[in-house]
C-alpha cells in the first residue's frame, strides 16, 4: 500500500477511537444530569422507535407456534477458571467464557456477559425493567450474547439489526434463599465500589434461570442502557425465579456508582430504565394463553362431574363385562361352536351407563 493511502487509514483510525472514547466519557445515569429523559440528547439512537424495556401487556400479545424453547449452551460446563465480576457504575457485570451460547433461535449466539437491574430496598416494590401488565418485578437478570453466525465479535454487533440476544429473567422474592444467586451476591462486598474487580469462583450459569425455558415473550427491542442500540431480540420468560427477601436487599444497598476514593459515596440503587412505547410492534408469546392458566370455580366443578360421570360409567362398564365373560364362558364350555352374544350386550352396556352418566349428573347438578 502507498504511503499516502496509509497515512488517511490511520488518521480515520485515530479519529474513529477519539470519538469512541469521548462517548464513553459521558457520564450518564438514571436519574440527575444526564437522567434517563436526557439520554437521547447524547445518544440519539435511546429517542429511537424500538426501544427496551417495555411494559408487557399479556391480551395484545400474538401467539406464535413456531417459538421452540430457548437453549442455553454450556452454560453448566463453568470449568475451573474464574469468572470476573466488576462494578461498572450502573451495574454488577460477570463476564462470560466465549464457550457459553445460545441456540433455539434463527442463529448461533455466543455469550458476552450478565448483569442486574433493581430497586432501592424501599416498598414500591419496582426494580425490574420489563413489567407484566405495568407489573414490576423485585429485579431482573439480563444474560447478553452476539450473534457469532453473523459478526465477528460483539462491538461489531451490537449496532446491527439481529445482532443481540439477551434473555430477560423476572426476579421476585421468596422465603427461600436461592443458593444459585449467592454465587454473585456472596462476592458483591468485594466490588462496592465503582471500577473494582474481581475473580469469583466459576459456576453453573443455568441455576440463575428460571425451569420453564419454553414459555417466554419475544420481541425486537434494544439495550437498555446507552447507547441504546435498536439490535436486540428479546426473550423475557414467563416464569420468575426467587431470592429472598434477604438477598434481594443486599442486592440493593451494598454497590456504589461512586470510587472508592470519592468523597461522596453515591449508593447504585434504581438502575433500571423506565418503559419504552411499543409503536408498531408485537410482543409474540411461545406459548398460547390458555396452557398453564389458573382454572376458574366453573371449570373445576365441570370437570370434577366429568370424572364423576367418567368413573361411574367405566365401574358399570367393567361389571357388565365381566358378568358376560363369565355367562359367556361357563356356556362355552358346553356349546363350543356357539357365537357369544356380544353386539347386543355391548349395546345395552353403552345405553345404560349413558343413562347411569346422565342420571348422576342431574343429582351433583
Ligand atoms: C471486531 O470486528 C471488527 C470487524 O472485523 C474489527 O474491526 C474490530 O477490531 C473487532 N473488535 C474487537 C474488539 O475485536
Ligand atoms: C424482528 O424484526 C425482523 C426483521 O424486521 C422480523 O423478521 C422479525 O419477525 C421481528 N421479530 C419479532 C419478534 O417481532
């Protein structure tokens, strides 16, 4: 290559970095000077049409048949290096081996890391970032990957269409304590502060998330911080996972976004982003309404009567049966060639236990 040529590439190559660094350098929050409602003005793309998170409303959502389960890859085979967990500012980050992915959806995904979202320990209960019919959750676990079919790493896709997938898990608190989240919550005194690191003790990734991998909400969206990158394919699941109470707390009272050697300690509590419009978009279910729903008064006394009415027709079935095989066969034995009379026994065994079955239900009605 001549000179000249070089020399443009690695001007652009300077300027590209120096414009790099200065947005990282802009410091914003979720509440102050540059809050959540200025966002955009720094990072247009957080002003965008599809952003996250958004508040799920389960009547305007759009069953689809073909969402098969999600499937997290490797996500139990930790090994024995450690994993980093850091404080960010915004949020308590473990970084993820580049083994750990994500199959059941269009592509390949490889896992970047995972963080959380919650509340500030007092009692209006908000915390989460997505909300079920404006319901908040306690927090919210967010694991990030990229899609590795199409692009190289995660900075390249992370401004493409497609090129995320972040699972979103509902937290809510329990009695009990959940020993999977202690993994994380046992080492948060050892990153209180803003810019400090450290290596835990690696371990079973999958333990944070919820049994019921198959039932979730799926919709395009964005990350939830700036700079708010519309390149985001959304999996909520529908099923929570518990802490307790005590966990939850700690989660929300022992992180600073404030240095160590800042003379005002700034607390990390309220890290999580208000909703966002949903516009023209459709929040799609993998799972149909009906399935899993709590059954009403009516629909278990139908169905107690049903097996009511099932049961006594099999026990009257079973005796005419069994009284016929045993007419039946005591006269076998005596007239070998003689066809049993079955049609018609059969006939009058399905017309009386209907009756049985009808009579029954008139007296439980
Ligand atoms: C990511 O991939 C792009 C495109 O290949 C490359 O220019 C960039 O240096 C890579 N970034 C990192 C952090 O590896
Ligand atoms: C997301 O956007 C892509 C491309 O526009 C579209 O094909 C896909 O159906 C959308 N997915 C959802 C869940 O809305």
């Amino acid at each position: 290559m001549d000179s000249p040529g070089l020399f443009v590439l690695l001007c652009l190559g300077v300027f590209d970095q120096a414009a790099a660094s200065s947005v990282e350098e802009i410091t914003w929050s979720y509440s102050g000077l540059i809050g959540q409602s200025e966002w955009s003005e720094y990072f247009p793309e957080c002003g965008g049409t599809s952003q996250s998170p958004v508040d799920v409303i389960t009547t305007q959502t759009r069953f689809d048949p073909s969402l098969s389960p999600v499937t997290p890859l490797g996500y139990s085979q930790h090994g024995n290096q450690p994993f980093t967990l850091y404080n960010n500012r915004h949020t308590a980050i473990i970084e993820m081996p580049e083994w750990m992915g994500l199959g059941g959806l269009p592509w390949l995904f490889t896992a970047v890391q995972l963080h959380l979202h919650w509340g500030n320990g007092g009692s209006n209960q908000r915390g989460s970032e997505h909300t079920i019919n404006g319901m908040s959750a306690d927090a919210e676990l967010h694991v990030v990957h990229y899609n590795s079919e199409l692009y190289p790493n995660m900075s390249a896709a992370m401004t493409q269409k497609d090129g995320l997938a972040v699972l979103g898990i509902l937290i809510v608190t329990g009695e009990e304590t959940n020993p999977g989240f202690n993994n994380i919550l046992n080492y948060l005194s050892r990153i209180k502060h803003f810019g400090q690191k450290v290596f835990i003790p690696a371990f079973d990734i999958q333990s944070l998330l919820p049994e019921d991998l198959g039932r979730y909400y799926r919709y395009n969206g964005s990350l939830t911080t700036p700079p708010c990158y519309q390149s985001v394919i959304w999996t909520v699941f529908h099923e929570r996972v518990q802490i307790s109470k005590a966990q939850l707390l700690k989660l929300e009272t022992i992180l600073y976004s404030s240095k160590a050697e800042d003379p005002e300690k700034m607390l990390l509590q309220d890290n999580y982003r208000v909703t966002q419009a949903l516009n023209q978009r459709v929040v799609f279910t993998s799972f149909s309404a009906d399935s899993g729903k709590e059954l009403s008064s009516g629909e278990v006394t139908a169905i107690v009567i049903g097996v009511m009415c099932g049961c006594v027709g099999l026990a009257v079935i079973v005796r005419f049966i069994v009284k016929t095989i045993r007419s039946t066969s005591s006269w076998d034995v005596l007239h070998n060639n003689r066809p049993a009379p079955m049609p018609r026994s059969l006939f009058h065994i399905i017309t009386s236990s209907l009756k049985l079955c009808h009579t029954s239900f008139n007296c439980f009605c």
